[in-house]
C-alpha cells in the first residue's frame, strides 16, 4: 500500500487500486490547514469555550462542519463565529449541541465584609 496524508496532515495507508491524483491530496492538506486554524482560534478564544468539546471538520470548498458540545447559546454563536472568520473558511455548518453541565462553576459568593 502507498502512504498518502490525511486531512489532519498524518500519514494513512492508501489501496494502490485507487492512487489519488495531485489535486486530491492538495484539497486534503488545505482542509487539514483549516482545521488547524479553526481549531487554534477555538483552543485559544478562553471563556466558555475552554469547557467545550468541539470536533472540526473541514469539506471541500472551506466549509467547516463544527460538531460536539458547548455550555451556553453564547458559547455555539462564538464558536460558529470565530470559525466563520477564519482564514480560508467560505461556510460554517454549526451543529454544536448546549450541554449546560459544561459550564464552569459559578464563583462563590461571600456574605458581608472580608
């Protein structure tokens, strides 16, 4: 079996029965790129989203599939946003679930004076 990339830029087995032309692995390294991207600017965002599980998942012609669980509405709208602008995005498919049992806890609150 040929070694060819994977979306996410790892090596895969690939069958010798279907050798993959220049512009298909192209495609592959370009949505690897933009789930790199998109993830970055997820993982780096703070707030809600460091108490997310999201999966990204980029299709032909830059649209971006985000999937998984966030805490808050406020949450899946940053998300879809921040993947929206990044670069080499054209579409985002936003099927984020709201699990509130991800949200942090909330700070405790003190009676009275210190």
């Amino acid at each position: 079996a040929a070694l060819a990339l994977s979306a996410s830029g790892g090596p895969r087995d690939v069958d010798a029965a279907s050798p993959r032309t220049p512009d298909e692995i192209r495609q592959e390294r370009v949505r690897g790129s933009i789930e790199d991207r998109v993830r970055l600017d997820l993982e780096t965002a703070g707030g809600e989203l460091d108490h997310a599980a999201i999966e990204v998942v980029a299709e032909r012609g830059g649209l971006v599939v985000l999937s998984g669980r966030v805490p808050s509405s406020e949450a899946k709208a940053r998300a879809g946003e921040l993947a929206r602008f990044a670069v080499g995005v054209s579409a985002v498919q936003n099927a984020l679930e709201i699990d509130p049992a991800l949200a942090p806890p909330a700070p405790a609150v003190r009676a009275g004076p210190p």
